[in-house]
C-alpha cells in the first residue's frame, strides 16, 4: 500500500542519509520526498511517500524511530491528512494552442508564470491528483520541462476532533 | 585559559573515566598523540587498526564499560569498518574516533581522506563529523552516553585536524540536549501486556525461556532470569550470545538453540506451549525457516529495543525496558502454587538429554577438536574468559564450554567476524587481568589478526591462543561436504605457517601438540606460562560440528553424524 510517512528530526547534517538509509535497505520505494523547516527552525520536518508491504513498513517506521534525530514518525491516513505539491510545467505553445493552454490553466487556477515565444510556464499547488489531472490535460501540447517537490502534508486536526 | 582541541579530547576521556584505549597514529592525528604523550591514559599500540577496535570491542564485552579506540583517516578509518560493523550487530558499547583532513580539506579528495562518516552511519549507533572545536566535549559527552545508554552499541566521532589545535576558551560542562522519545506504549497498555503475560505463565503447560545477550548487557539479569526460572520452574536455553546469562550446568539450563544448539534444546523450543524471549532477536541462526520456529507456542518478547518486537515473529504480548526489571517484574508477579504443573515437560525434556547428549568420536591417535574446547574447560574449571574466531572453532567452543557467569563468553555473534577472537581476548585480558583468558581459533581466522601477537607481548598481555588446527576453512567445508558434493573449493589452506615458529618470532610461547595424550600436559603448561602462548593443536581434519540444522529446516529436524 501507498504511505505517507511523516517524520519530525533535529536539523543536524546528515539527518536525511541516516532515515532515508533505512527505507533503502529494506527496498522501500520512495515515491517522493520532501524536507523543510518546520515552526521550530531547530526542527525539520520531512514528508516521504512510499509503496511497499505494510509489515516491513511497521518495521522500518521502529527504525526509523531509533534514529537518535528523529524526533517521531507517523504513518498519516490519506484521508485524514491535509496533502499538497507544487509542480512548475513549461508546456510547449504556438499562436494556435497558447488560448486553450491558458484557459486549462485557468480551471485549474494555475497559474502563468513565464511566456515566451514557443512555451508557457505554469505554477500550481494542489493535492496529487489535481496535478496529474493538469499534467494529463497539458500532455498533447507537449510538455518540455516540468518541476515537482514531492508531497507534503500534514494531519488534519479537524479529523481528529470527530 | 584557551586549551586545543586535543587538550579538551584527552581531558574530556579522563572526565569518563577512561583509562585504556586502543589505537594506531597517523598523520592528521598527531596533535590529539602529543597530547597523549605525557596524559596518564594507558595507550595500547595494536599493530592494524581491525586489532584497536576488537579489542576495544571485547574490553567492553567484558568490562561492561565504554571501549575506546582511534585511527588516522582514510585507511586508517576504512580499518574500522568491520569492527564497527561486528560492535553494532552485538550491541557493544564502543566509541570510536578517526583523525580527518582539516576542515578546509574535506572533500577535496586530499591525501588519506575518506569519508567515514558518510561510511559509517548503517554501522553505528550514531555518528559524528566534528567541525568545531566549541562542539567537541559536548559531542564527546553525547557520544558515551548514547554508546552505553538503551541498546547499546558504537559510535563514532570524526576529528578533522584543525579541530584539534584550534585554541578555544574552556568549554562548559554541556547538557545534553538529546531528544527523548516518549514511552512505547501508554501506562495501561504496558499494565495489560504485562497481566497477559503473567497469564500465559500460568497457564503454560510447556514453557520455555530463551535468553539472548540482552540478559547478559543488563547489570545483575542473570540474577533475575535464575529467580525467575527456579521460582517458576522454566527450562532455559540461551543463544551464543547469552552463552552465561544462565549457568549451563544448572538442571534447568538446555545449553544453546538453533542451527548447532543441542537437540533437546531445539526439541523442547519446538514442542513448548510458551516461549518467552529475553534480550534476543529471533536471528536466522536461531529460529532456521522463521515459520517453523516454536510454532505450538505463544511468544513473549521481552527487549529493550521496540524495533526488535515483531522484527521477523509475530508475538503474542511483549515488554520494553531493561532485562534484569522486566525479568525481576515477571518472578514477582508469579504465584508458584498458581501456575499449571511442568512436571511431565521437565521430564521429557531431561528424557531428551539422556537420550541426544552433545558427543563426539573418540578416535585412537587422533585429535578431536571437540576434546581440546573440553580439556579447556576442565583445566580452567569453567572460570576462564572464553573468545572465539569464527567458524567450527566457534561452534564447537560454544558447545563444549559451558558457562557459568555473564561476561565470559566473548564471540561476534552477528557479523561473524573471522579474525575478532584474538584482539578481542587482548581487550578482554586487559579489563580483567586476573583471569584466564583463551581466545578458541581456527587455523583461518587467527590468520586474519595475527600480528597482533606483537601487541600482546609487548604489552604483556598474558592471553592463550589454542588454534583448533584442521587445515581447512573447516565450517566453509563442512557446508561443502554436506551440500556441495565434497567439491572443497578454495577452503583448503594450503600454505599454513609453522604457527610455533611464528609464535618464537613474535617472543611468544608456541605449543605444538599432535596427539590426545598431549592436550591436557599443552594445556596446562600454557595456562602456567606467564606470558602469551599459541598453542598449534593439529586435529582431525574433516570432524564436523553437530547437530546441525541445514539452512533454511526447522530446528527440530537436524543432520547429525551418520554411524559408521
């Protein structure tokens, strides 16, 4: 099953090699990963995504756990969690196709960050499968350069509450 | 007073009491060496740096205290890796520093610069690249108490140059800032697996406890794990690791389990009802095909270690914490007039050790292996320091040595490390200078280490090797034998040295002894000989160590001697 694992660390040198050792051992697909400072600067908070047998999952997360950095891991419920990414798309345009490109990007409120003569770059955030459906639609225009930063994502705390 | 780097390194050693380390110099090293030059730090100069950190390893293995080592960067640090490796995977406490390129080097590909950090982290507890001298006592600090604290194990501290002659002001005495994780489970989880347990005590018509080195790590559990077992009358089998964590001669003890464990301890973990694990890890050596193992049986699993409950078995209730209070909790907790009678399974299983005892051919003119580990123990009542290489010198050691008290039992378990056995017997003498220390070897692993021959005589460090001579990478052609069609490929050593001669060299004693009526007279003469001595025993070169249970069987069906 598909897992988004997040993990909270001390911001110290070599944190990222230490957790991500451990998925990598235990050939653990990282789908995609994401670190960032969290409220507290000392504290970084790092999003990884993961496909794999949920056993060796519950094995990895205790190891990962040991790490002296980290602070605590949680397995976040796809449903019970807030989950964005940002993906930049340079898609190729010509006078004919830059209307209809714009006009994807409109419904899906991308927006326009870069125009040149032959392209148009868009920026959006949104949850993943926002963004595949942008990728799909831009995909006969021709795509030539594309950006994304992995998930990110947090527990939704009005879940909780229920 | 501004003090160097190398200053406050030695200082801070002092404030952890340590008073031995292990280690090689170099170049990136010598201000921390000057500084040992005059510090009352007793220094032992190994002859490579494999031999620093095994014998740090089995100081601490014995000692129960920190071992300390160091080496210079780039290949002197490489020359950790397998001593890190083999100290992680038995959970010793070792803290290791490597000299470095001064930080204005660091990765330039400068001369003898390796990254061993970078090496290092799936090896060690945890891991250091110093960068400031201002960080050095507190990381320091950090470094033994997370090598000691828990489940143990190294670590490792990397020293760029510079960091040790820049000059900073006295640094104050740090704080820990270690995160600390919360508990495992909360108070009424714990409270439940706990009564759980006690349940299945009672209830278990069969039970069995299996005792791995957790028991022997934490201070005074062989105390508890004996009340336990004679107060609720359980059966004990250990694991090499936990070779001494029970007494073997103990009615109750069923010596080791798993692939060369006695057959009634393997019959008795496959038929009980209830097996309650203590600071063990289910290791493959253990448990042969995972899904064979105990499986009339509820488990319990008692660790330190969360990452180890349900690591390869799914248990049936389990408890964090140090073994000796988790064992000492359970035998208070039980009501001897309360728990279902064990009688029939103490009989059958003392049924089972009259009818599969451990033996071995006794063959005119030829040396067993097996008698050489017996005569051994005879001659050292069982009170020695035993280490072993690794291999059927190590199997046959744990088989024939029985083990009375923790600590003495000293062998890479985990790793397997061939040529640990000696500089491990090095470190073990030096932490305890009043007993016996025999390190058990094989003809293959001594070579791996031998040159430490030279440290032990230098520093008088009074050590026996007895070299369990077949010939051959003996357990290497064992497998062969047995499932390779007798095709010996490259386990033959040709071209062993005469290991006498090569003991004078060193200004060791060297033994040879070629016959069974020589082995108790060899023995005994290297056991009165004040300084170290190599004793060559040449036996039957193709004996094999049984029982075995083949790779990937279950415990209870194992291979043993075909009658001829």
């Amino acid at each position: 099953m598909r897992h988004i694992i997040s993990v909270l660390v001390r911001n110290h040198p070599g944190v990222l090699s230490h957790v991500v050792g451990l998925f990598t051992r235990r050939s653990y697909n990282i789908e995609s990963l994401a670190a960032g400072v969290t409220e507290n600067p000392e504290i970084t908070r790092i999003t990884i995504v993961v496909t794999g047998d949920d056993r060796v999952l519950d094995q990895v997360m205790k190891q990962v756990n040991k790490l002296v950095d980290v602070l605590s891991v949680s397995d976040l419920k796809y449903d019970q969690a807030i989950t964005r990414e940002l993906a930049i798309i340079t898609v190729k345009t010509t006078l004919q196709t830059r209307g209809a490109v714009i006009e994807i990007a409109n419904v899906f409120g991308a927006k326009v960050v870069d125009m040149s003569e032959d392209t148009i770059t868009l920026e959006l955030s949104g949850t993943e499968r926002v963004l595949q459906n942008l990728v799909r639609l831009l995909k006969p225009f021709g795509i030539s350069e594309m950006a994304r930063t992995g998930m990110i994502a947090l527990a939704m705390k009005s879940s909780e509450e229920q | 007073m501004k003090k160097t780097g190398a200053k406050i390194f030695v200082e801070t050693l002092l404030e952890h009491g340590v008073n031995t380390i292990f280690g090689y110099p170099g170049g990136v090293l010598l201000p921390i060496y000057d500084e040992l030059y005059h510090a009352p730090i007793r220094h032992i100069l190994t002859r490579h740096e494999q031999g620093a950190i095994h014998a740090a390893d089995g100081y601490a293995r014995v000692s129960g205290k920190v071992g300390v080592c160091m080496a210079t960067s780039g290949p002197g640090a490489t020359n950790l890796v397998t001593g890190l490796a083999t100290a992680f995977m038995d959970s010793v406490p070792v803290v290791a520093f490597t000299g470095q390129v001064s930080t204005h080097l660091l990765g330039n590909d400068s001369f003898q610069e390796a990254d061993i950090y970078g090496i290092s982290i799936p090896i060690t507890k945890y891991n250091y690249l110093v960068k400031d001298t201002a960080r050095l006592k507190e990381v320091m600090y950090e470094a033994f108490y997370l090598a000691t604290s828990g489940r143990p194990g190294p670590v490792l501290i990397d020293l760029p140059k510079d960091v040790q002659t820049t000059q900073i002001d006295e640094p104050k005495l740090p704080e820990l800032t270690l995160p600390l994780k919360g508990p495992h489970y909360t108070p009424e989880e714990r409270k439940r697996q706990l009564e759980l347990i006690l349940s299945l005590i009672s209830k278990a018509e069969r039970p069995v406890i299996y005792a791995g080195g957790g028991v022997i790590k934490s201070e005074g559990a062989e105390k508890a794990l004996r009340h336990l077992a004679e107060k609720a009358k359980i059966p004990v089998t250990t694991t090499l690791m936990g070779k001494g964590a029970f007494p073997e001669t103990h009615p109750l003890s069923l010596g080791m389990l798993g692939m060369h464990g006695t057959r009634y301890a393997n019959y008795a973990v496959a038929k009980c009802d209830l097996l309650i694990a203590v600071g063990a890890r289910f290791d493959d050596r253990v448990t042969g095909e995972p899904s064979t193992f105990a499986r009339e049986a509820k488990i319990v699993h008692l660790d330190i270690d969360p990452a180890e409950v349900g690591k390869i078995i799914q248990v049936d209730a389990y408890l964090i914490g140090q073994a000796k209070d988790l064992l000492q909790e359970l035998a208070e907790g039980i009501e001897p007039q309360g728990l279902a009678s064990h009688e029939e399974w103490l009989l059958q299983i003392d049924q089972w050790k009259r009818d599969f005892p451990l033996s071995y051919p006794k063959k005119e003119g030829v040396i067993s292996p097996q008698y050489v580990v017996e005569q051994i123990y005879e001659k050292t009542q069982g009170e020695a320091i035993i280490t072993t290489e690794v291999g059927q010198n190590q199997m046959w050691a744990a088989q024939y040595y029985k083990c009375s008290r923790p600590r003495s039992f000293i062998s890479s378990g985990g790793l397997g490390t061939m040529g640990y056995g000696f500089p491990a017997a090095i470190g073990a003498k030096i932490a305890c200078p009043d007993r016996i220390v025999f390190d058990i070897a094989g003809d293959g692993s001594f070579q791996m280490n031998i040159q430490e021959l030279a440290t032990a005589v230098y520093n008088k460090v009074n050590v026996k090797v007895a070299i369990l001579n077949n010939g051959f990478l003996g357990m290497v052609r064992q497998w062969q034998e047995l499932f390779y069609g007798r095709r010996y490929s490259q386990t033959r050593l040709s071209g062993n040295p005469d290991f006498v001669k090569i003991a004078e060299g060193y200004g060791a004693l060297g033994l040879r002894v070629e016959t069974p009526e020589e082995v108790p007279l060899a023995i005994e003469r290297a056991i009165a000989e004040d300084r170290p001595v190599v004793i060559d025993f040449h036996v039957d070169p193709e004996e094999n160590v049984y029982p075995m249970v083949p790779p990937g069987g279950a415990i209870n069906d194992m291979l043993d001697r075909k009658e001829k």
